[in-house]
C-alpha cells in the first residue's frame, strides 16, 4: 500500500507538511464564515433605528467567565502538544484531557446562559441583536464541539499512532491546536462585539 | 504559521482583549452605575491580563527551546 507522502517531512514547494497546509486552507474558509457573519452583524447594526447595548441584555461575568476557560484551554491544548515534543506522552493525556474538560464547561455554561435567555422569551425571533447573536455564538459552540470530537479522538483511540509514528501523531495533535486556537480565537472577537460594545 | 506562533499571537490579542475588558469594567463602574459586579470583572480582566504577559514571556522562551 502506498503511504500519503509529506506527513512528517515538508513538501519541498510549499515548505510545509500536507496537514498544515490542509488546515490552513481550511481555516482561511473560516475566516471567510465567521467574517460574512461578522458583516452582517455590522450592517445589521448600521441600518437599526435603535441598538441595543450588549451588556443591558447578555450577562457579561458569564461571558468573562467564559472567555477565560477558553483562553485556558488554548493553554492546556498547547500544553498538550509540547508535552509530545518533550516525548511525555502521560503530560499529554492530561492536559489534553484538561482542554477537552474545559470545552465541556464551556458549552455547559453557554447551554444554562442560552436556557436563561429562552426563559425571558428572547429567541432569534425577538429581535435582530438576537437573531445575530444566537447564529454567531450558535455556530460558534458548534465548531467547539467539533473540535471536541477530535481531542476526543486524539486523546482516546487516535492516540494508539504515538506507539508507532509518533512524529505524525505530535503533527496531528498540532493541527488540531491551530485549529483549536483559531475557534478560541472567534471568541476572543465574539465577546466584546456582542457582550461590550 | 506553527502553533507556536500562532499561540503567542492568541495570548497577545487575548491579553489586548481583558485590558480592553479591564477598561470597560472601570468606565462602567465610575461612569455609570457604580456597580460593584463591573469592578469586580475589571479586576479579574487586569490581573489575568497581566498573568497572561508573564505566561507569554515564559512560554515564548519555552516553546522557542522545542
């Protein structure tokens, strides 16, 4: 069987491996995602008569708090990935496991913060801030629970490869941490344009 | 972009965020309603910015050495 060239070694042209590039093409379409949605939301806001202020009707400690698991997951996440440079692989699976832990709180608080929102009536329907934020956060924390799929991956039947290429797994695990941090990284924007401004 | 690199330019914006949080947290405390809850996020936002400076520095150094 043939194997999948440049999976540990860089392409020659692009200087890369085949995974970084595959991501950040990938990432480059996310961009593009977030960025059409991040459009709307500044035209919607331009053409409305009146705006509200994020912070009269979203709970800002919630989304602070939020905000800071995040940021400690792209910690633990890099953590995770030095850990498999270093040959570690017991420091991997913790901190791995920690970042996944801390993607769980996330979507656990956003859930009880979404819950609260639906029990004062306001659905994507009320109004248009609500129609933007729920499509924004909305496909945000759907994009954390892909990224929790695959640490989930990585962390449990994936993880097997360390034993036999381990390069390519430590390369893997990379590429799940750029993707990682570039969805931390949509939050980072999400917060203050929709909790503070 | 490795995920070194990108990893300190994600503490860096991070860190511009939780001052600019920091920021927002006094105005409305001082400014507005003197509500204690904006004090105290503006707090939380100022000393984990600054935790996250250190953090940089030493995982910058850390992340260079692999």
């Amino acid at each position: 069987m043939e194997t999948i060239p440049y999976t540990v070694t860089p392409r020659e042209d692009t200087g890369l491996i085949n995974a970084k590039l595959g991501i950040w093409l990938f990432l480059a379409s996310e961009v593009m995602l977030f960025g059409g949605l991040f459009s709307a939301y500044i035209f919607l806001r331009l053409g409305a008569v009146s705006w509200p202020e994020g912070s009269s009707i979203l709970n800002v400690p919630i989304g602070t708090f939020n905000t800071l698991v995040l940021i400690g997951s792209s910690v633990t996440m890099v953590l995770s990935w030095a850990a498999l440079a270093e040959q570690r692989f017991d420091r991997f699976r913790l901190y791995l496991g920690l970042t996944m832990l801390l993607s769980l709180l996330f979507l656990v608080v956003k859930g009880f913060e979404y819950s609260e929102k639906f029990s004062h009536h306001l659905y994507p329907s009320s109004s248009s801030f609500m129609a933007i934020y729920f499509t924004l956060t909305g496909l945000h924390a759907l994009h954390i629970i892909g990224g929790l799929v695959v640490n989930g991956y990585l962390w449990g039947p994936g993880s097997k490869m360390w034993a036999s290429d381990p390069e390519r797994f430590t390369n893997r695990v990379e590429i799940a941490g750029l993707y990682w941090h570039f969805v931390d990284l949509v939050w980072i924007f999400l917060f203050p344009v929709l909790y503070l401004l | 972009m490795s995920l070194k690199h990108f990893h300190i330019f994600f503490i860096v914006v991070s860190t511009l965020v939780l001052f600019g949080l920091g920021v927002w947290g006094l105005n409305g405390y001082f400014k507005h309603d003197a509500n204690g809850s904006n004090l105290i996020i503006a707090l939380i936002a100022f000393v984990v910015g600054a935790v996250l400076i250190v953090y940089g520095i030493k995982v910058f150094q850390k992340l260079k050495a692999l």
